[in-house]
C-alpha cells in the first residue's frame, strides 16, 4: 500500500477518463516488484470525490481508497506535503503545525488500514510504503495481528533535532513500530529513527533491532529498522534505452538542440528538495562569466508539475520561471536559447531518449531520500558516455562515489563541476561511468527487494513462532 496508486486517473478535455503513471520514484522502484509479484496494490486514485471500483492491470489488482477534497487539502496538501515532507527535508520550506491536518491524516491512515484488514489473507505480508501511511502498521496489527507488516520509508526520516518540533513525533514513533521491519534509504535514516524510538516511546535499539516488552495486551516483539537504499529495474531502463525506436529520438533531439553542443541535463517534480534553483544560479553565473554560452552549451531542464496546490510549490515555479525568462533573455540570441525549461512530465521513453542525447546529467537536491533520475541515467548509458553530477545530500550519494560529487549549496564548486563535466575526457567518462554501472547493477531493485523481503520473511517465522507459543 502506498497513498497513491502506480496510476493516477485523469479526465481529458473532452471529459472522458484515462489512467497515467504516476510521478515519483516510489512507483518507479516498486511497480516492477509489484507486477513480479502479482499481489493487490492498496491506493488512492489521484482524484478527490470518487469511488473507483477495483481493477487490473496485467498481474497487479489495485484497489483505490477515495479521498474527499477536504481530506486532499488536509492530508495530502496538509500534514503529508506541508508538515512532514518539509520537516523530513531539513526544513528546507519551514514545516506548518495543524491541528486539523493531524486529524485529518489520522482518519485517511485508518481508512487505509481497515481497507487492508478486509482484504488480505490470513498471515499475508503487507508492505506499506512512504512518510503519508506512517500510523498504518500499529492500526493494522490492532486490526490484524496475524500479519507480518513491513514498512519502507522513501524520503529521509530527520535527525534528532529536527524530528523533536513535530507535537505528534511519539504518535508517528509508535506508528511505525506497528512494523516487524522498517526500511530506509541511508544508515543515518535508520539510526535517527532508533534514536528516535529510544526517545520518544522509551525502547531503545540493540545493533538495528528494537525489542518491545511484553505488556498486558500484547507479547514481546522486535522489529528491524535497517537501511535497505532502494533502486531501479535497471536491466529495465537499458533495455528501453537500446531500442532502435528510442536511440532515433535521442538522435532527433540532439539535432534540435544543435549538435555540436553540449546538452546538460536536469530531470525533477518541481519541487524545492531538488535544487533547480541552485543549479540555474551556477549555470547562469557561467554564462554571466563567459566560461559557455548559448551557442556552445545548453541546459534542458524538465521540472515535472507536482503538488501545485502547496503555496512552497507555487512559490517556487513563479521563482524558477522567472530566472529560466531571465537567463533566455540575458543570454539567448535568436535560435539558440541557453535553457529548455520544460514544465511537463514525460513518457519513460522520452526520458530515456533524453538521457541518452544527455552529455551531462545534474542531480542538485539539497535533501533527498535516494534520488533514482540519476540511477535511471547511469543505466541508460550502455554507451559509457556522459559525466553525472550529484549532490552529496542524496542517498544515491553513498552508492554512486565515481559520479563528480558536489555540495549544492556551494555555488562555486557546482560551477567548477559543470565546467569540468562539459570537458570531462571520454576516458574517463568511461572509466567513472563504468563504475557508476556497476554500483546501480549490483545493487538494483530486484536485489533491493530480495534483501528487504529476506528481512521480511525471517520476521514472519519469528510471528509464526511466537503464535506457535
Ligand atoms: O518518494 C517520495 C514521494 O512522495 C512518493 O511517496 C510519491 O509517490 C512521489 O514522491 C510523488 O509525490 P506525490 O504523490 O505527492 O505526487
């Protein structure tokens, strides 16, 4: 179960009705499991006010939960996006603290909770997934203590400091140690959420398990929570990226975009976790500096819509929009524009297609979770070509050490690692990118999820075990 489903349902212009993927790399990662797997996906449907019937698609059975427009605006906007993905972010945007939107998302995490306790069968394994169902496994073992609850966090969980602001931080604790494990993206995750366990619901860690004592109510149990750094179906984008259909596009766009320059590449949801506001300084202070210019260097910048009833989301497209105007009309001249902002989301075989015309690919967020654009780029490169520029302050950071390593924040050294990526050697390019391939094939999304799911599964025999008395 995750809060929305791998599709979102739109309604065209002529008013009828169509399913499209949904944004985000949580989807990405996990929809190839899903499908391997064949098992029922719990989520919401991407419109409010609307009960839609369960259906299928292939292998996977998906089953919505309706969220109202109110809930829309207090859960999702609210608590999900206004409160917790600002504070788990560092308090990039500040975090806003209310009553009602706390609320609200109590009633949708039970709502989703009840909705699996209908549907899953006796003993089943139920993975929720991501910061808006984090209440979901202590309601569903209330529910359903037969069943082995795994949970996977996707974003960062915060550090001691700033976790401490939220006035809901125990409730969030013991939520989530409903779970028998609790996955993250980086070892700093998981030790700031032992911390926080120890902290806040006074049991504290031994290694990566958390045991809780026996109580009148309830036996002894542990839980794992562990770093598990989620990937991608690489094999997957390398196959998309080698068909002849694919490789023709990417031809195409180098054309447009003029051949003989060199095409730096950002892909994101707009979203200020991601620092476009960053890398369209540094990229604008070089051509201000004369190190490019238009006719040498251009900037395709796809910013995906996302969230665009949050004031932070709106704020900040007024904000890239207006630089993306000014750089065009500082630095352009009549055919050659320096930057391609393109406020759109894409097919996967247009991103492939661009990841492939990609000589540099700039990964830039001043927090995320994993970050799987820059993964899906070093897989599409079976060519070996292209130079990646990567924040530290990605979890991507800790597997992909031979990308140019940067600190976002530091406007000076992302402008030296943009020069240096244009002129990047094709040896060693190779040699980083052959590397940078290695760390994704080693630890793809199949073999994320056979970790995660070994973990699961010994956690069902202790549960099995311990109903055996
Ligand atoms: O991984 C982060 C995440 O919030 C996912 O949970 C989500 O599916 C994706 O990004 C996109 O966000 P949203 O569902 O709010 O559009």
């Amino acid at each position: 179960m995750s809060n929305r489903l791998p599709v979102d349902r739109v309604v065209q212009a002529d008013g009828t009705t169509d399913w499209a993927p949904s944004p985000g790399g949580l989807v990405t990662a996990v929809e190839p499991i899903v499908r391997e797997l064949g098992c029922l996906w719990v989520g919401w449907a991407g419109s409010a006010d609307e009960e839609v019937e369960p259906f299928e698609i292939g292998s996977m059975r998906l089953a919505p939960i309706p969220l109202s427009s109110e809930e829309l605006e207090t859960y999702y906007e609210g608590f999900s996006n206004g409160t917790l993905w600002p504070l788990y972010h560092d308090v990039i945007s500040p975090p806003v603290y209310h009553r009602t939107w706390w609320d609200s998302y109590q009633r949708v995490n039970r709502r989703f909770a009840d909705r699996v306790a209908l549907e899953a069968a006796p003993n089943a394994v139920v993975w929720v997934h991501d910061y808006q169902l984090q209440l979901v496994p202590e309601m569903l073992r209330e529910l359903r203590p037969d069943l082995t609850i795994a949970f996977f966090l996707h974003i960062p969980f915060p550090p001691r400091s700033l976790f401490a602001q939220l006035p809901w931080r125990r409730q969030i604790v013991r939520g989530l140690l409903g779970a028998d494990v609790i996955g993250f993206q980086r070892v700093q995750d998981a030790v700031s959420f032992r911390q926080a366990s120890e902290r806040y619901a006074g049991v504290p860690a031994r290694g990566n398990t958390i045991v809780l004592p026996e109580s009148p109510d309830h036996p002894s149990r542990s839980v794992l929570a562990q770093e598990f750094p989620i990937s991608i179906d690489a094999g997957g984008f390398e196959e998309l990226a080698s068909r002849a259909e694919v490789q023709q596009r990417a031809r195409e766009i180098r054309e447009e975009l003029g051949q003989d320059r060199t095409i730096l590449l950002g892909v994101d949801r707009l979203d200020y976790t991601k620092g476009i506001r960053h890398r369209l300084k540094a990229f604008e202070e070089l051509l201000e500096d004369g190190e490019i210019n238009a006719h040498d260097t251009v900037l395709v910048q796809v910013a995906s819509p996302s969230r665009e009833q949050v004031e932070a989301y709106q704020q900040l497209r007024e904000e890239v929009e207006v630089t993306a105007g000014h750089i065009n009309g500082a630095h352009g001249s009549i055919g050659h524009a320096p930057l391609v902002y393109l406020h759109q989301s894409y097919s996967r075989e247009e991103m492939a297609a661009l990841y492939l015309a990609a000589d540099v690919m700039v990964v830039t967020p001043l927090r995320d979770g994993m970050n799987l654009v820059a993964k899906e780029y070093v897989a599409c490169r079976a060519d070996e070509g292209g130079a990646l520029i990567l924040s530290e302050f990605t979890g991507a950071a800790d597997e992909l050490r031979a990308a140019l390593l940067i600190n976002p924040h530091d406007i000076e050294a992302l402008k030296a690692a943009m020069l240096r990526a244009i002129h990047l050697p094709r040896e060693e390019q190779q040699r980083r990118m052959r590397s940078l391939r290695k760390a994704v094939y080693d630890n793809d999304v199949a073999h994320w999820a056979t970790q995660y799911l070994e973990a699961v599964s010994a956690a069902a025999d202790a549960h099995v075990k311990q109903a055996e008395g």
